[in-house]
C-alpha cells in the first residue's frame, strides 16, 4: 500500500520541478531556446497536476474515474504533441527529450525528501510512457496535416499558373503563321506542361489517401478494348510505333474511364521509360468467365524482389528509376485505382523474359 507522500510532495514541488525543467530543456533541447516561458512549458503543467491524481491515495478510483482521467491525459498530452508540431524546429527526437528530462526532475525532486517505492515508481514511469505515446502520436499526425495542407495549396496554386501557360500555348499552336519550328516548341511546351500537370494530380490524390480519404471515381459500363486502343493511338503519337496491342473484342467493366485510363498511360510508359528501346511494348487484354486481364510487357533488365517489395509504396522508387523525374507516385496511384475497382495487379519479371505487369479487373456479367 503507497501512502499519499509522493502526491503533495509532487504538488507542492510543481512549480519548481517546471523551473529544474525549463533549465535542462533549453541547455538540452536546441529548440527549446527560440521559445518563451510561457510557450515552452505549454501544457506540461497541467500533465504534473494530472500526474498528482495518479499518485494520490485519497481519490476513490472508479472505472469512471480512471477512464475520466486517461482521456483528460490524453488530451493534455496530444495538446503539447500539437504544439511542439507547430513550432519548424521541433523534432519528435526533441519531443520525447522533453519527457526524459521532465522524468528526470520528477524522480530528483521528490527523492530529495524521502526514496520513492517501487509502486510509485512505476506509476511514475507508466505515465510518462503514455505521455509520450500520446505526444509523439499527435506530434506525427500534426505534421502530417500540416504537409498535406502545404500540398494541396501549393498544387492547386500551381495548377492554376499552368492552366494559363496551357492556355497561351494552345493559342499559339492555332496561329497558322508560325513556322514550323515554332509549332513543334509549342507542342514539347504544351506535353511538358501535361506531364507537370499529371504529376500535380498524383500529388493530390497521394495527399487524399494518406489522410483517409478515397478516391474520387465516377463508374460507368466502358468498354475496354476500345479504350485501350484509343491510349495506345495517343502514345504511338508521342513515343512512335513501340506498342502492339492484343486484344479481345467487346470487353466490357464497370469503372472509371479516367482513372482506369491513367493506369494504362502510366504502366504503359514506363515500360517506355525502362524496357529495352530495341524491343515492342506488348498490351494484352483477355476475358475470362469471371475477369478481365491486361497484362503490359516490356523485353529489359528484370526488377529484383528486393525492388518488387517496394514497388507500389509512395514515394519509393527502384535503383533504376531514381534518374527519372516525378514523385515516385505512380504505381502507388496505379495500385489504388485498380483496388478501388476491385480488382488487383501483379508484376512477372526475370532474366531473358522481361517485365509484365497483370491487372485483372471484374467483367460485366452479361
């Protein structure tokens, strides 16, 4: 049985542990010293009078009670988590230094009048686990909204800014007078701004799946194989005459065109980007009783296992691709479109075959 010792002696001492503490913390944690008093002890305060509760053997602890004060806990924790977030030179390194020194005084202080049990201890000690828990959690999550924030302003700034290159650059492809010369720089232009336009989208849609959000798809009855003609029509344009298609006919799906269109373009080009310039790009699209597969194949080096396990994360990207330019969102995108359909994909490669990726979509069931 604890006695009530270690409570007054925290809460008399409350003021004085915050004073020991804003002293280590500014020689310890470089942050701390752009920060006034009042903002670097934040809620911290509050955390002590929450710690002298759990020390305290005069309160009746009901289930109630207990779980009154681990949410008032976490609240006073996710606060100072939130706070430090805020601050740009703040690490979450820094955010658990705070905890450590802060248990460091506790111990120091309340041990100068008389040792502490072991069941005083280890309340001490689970406290200040959970706290840090809890701050670390909403630390990571504040940045986390914060990042997205920035992107979804910086992208929608940046789009609109394109949209007006786009404009002007249209207009002067339509301009008969030009040359020659003058119409093909308008159109690399034109294709450079739809690939900055292209990424700024993956972007967005990153953005929307780290927080929780889904995809914003509008179903329709569409039919595959025309629209898998129809991109390979546009990339012969850009890239020549690098693909074959093979194809059933009347292949119909449930989905969006337009996000099931972006997958094509982009596994498409990067069979482009990686495969073996020498050799076809081969698009297959089949029916089976119960799926629709595509499958696209590219002659080239093989990708390991290694690089295959990391292959559709965000922002990973293979040995092989880190010359290239983007986000290393593309498969990641890929991947939660076509789950988004309910469907899956699936990557073959190895030494002297190549490389297929195989998307398997559901068929419309006629």
């Amino acid at each position: 049985m604890i006695s009530n010792q270690a409570s007054e002696c925290l809460k008399q001492n409350a003021e004085r542990i915050m004073q020991i503490w804003e002293v280590r913390a500014r020689d310890e944690v470089a942050a701390s010293i752009h920060q006034n008093s009042l903002l670097l002890q934040d809620s911290l305060p509050q955390y002590l009078n929450q710690l002298v509760d759990e020390l305290s053997t005069k309160i009746h602890r009901t289930l109630k009670r207990i779980a009154t004060d681990k949410s008032e806990s976490t609240r006073i924790c996710n606060q100072h988590g939130h706070e430090r977030a805020s601050y740009v030179d703040y690490s979450l390194t820094q955010l658990i230094m705070e905890y450590q020194i802060l248990r460091q005084v506790i111990f120091q202080v309340l041990e100068e009048e008389a040792a502490l049990g072991v069941q005083e201890r280890d309340i001490i000690i689970n406290s200040i686990e959970l706290a840090v828990n809890d701050a670390a959690s909403q630390f990571s999550q504040t940045l986390r909204d914060i990042q997205d924030l920035f992107t979804v302003t910086l992208t929608h700034d940046l789009r609109g800014l394109l949209n007006t290159v786009k404009l002007g650059t249209q207009l002067m492809q339509r301009r008969v007078q030009l040359s020659d010369n003058h119409v093909d720089v308008a159109t690399r232009i034109n294709n450079a701004i739809n690939r900055m336009d292209s990424m700024i989208q993956n972007l967005l849609d990153a953005s929307r799946l780290r927080a929780g959000q889904s995809l914003k798809l509008e179903f329709e009855e569409c039919y595959l194989d025309k629209l898998v003609q129809n991109v390979v029509e546009d990339l012969s344009f850009v890239y020549g005459d690098r693909f074959i298609l093979v194809s059933d006919f009347d292949i119909r799906s449930n989905c969006s065109r337009k996000e099931i269109r972006r997958v094509i373009e982009n596994l498409a080009i990067n069979a482009v980007k990686y495969g073996d310039r020498s050799t076809p790009i081969i698009l297959t699209l089949q029916q089976t009783e119960t799926h629709i597969s595509l499958t696209i194949h590219n002659e080239g080096n093989p990708i390991s296992l290694d690089a295959q396990s990391i292959l559709f994360q965000q922002f990973r990207r293979t040995i092989s691709a880190e010359t290239e330019t983007g986000w290393g969102l593309g498969l990641f995108l890929v991947k939660s479109i076509i789950e988004a359909h309910q469907g899956t994909i699936e990557i073959e490669s190895a030494e002297g075959k190549g490389t297929s990726f195989i998307v398997k979509l559901p068929k419309v069931i006629v």
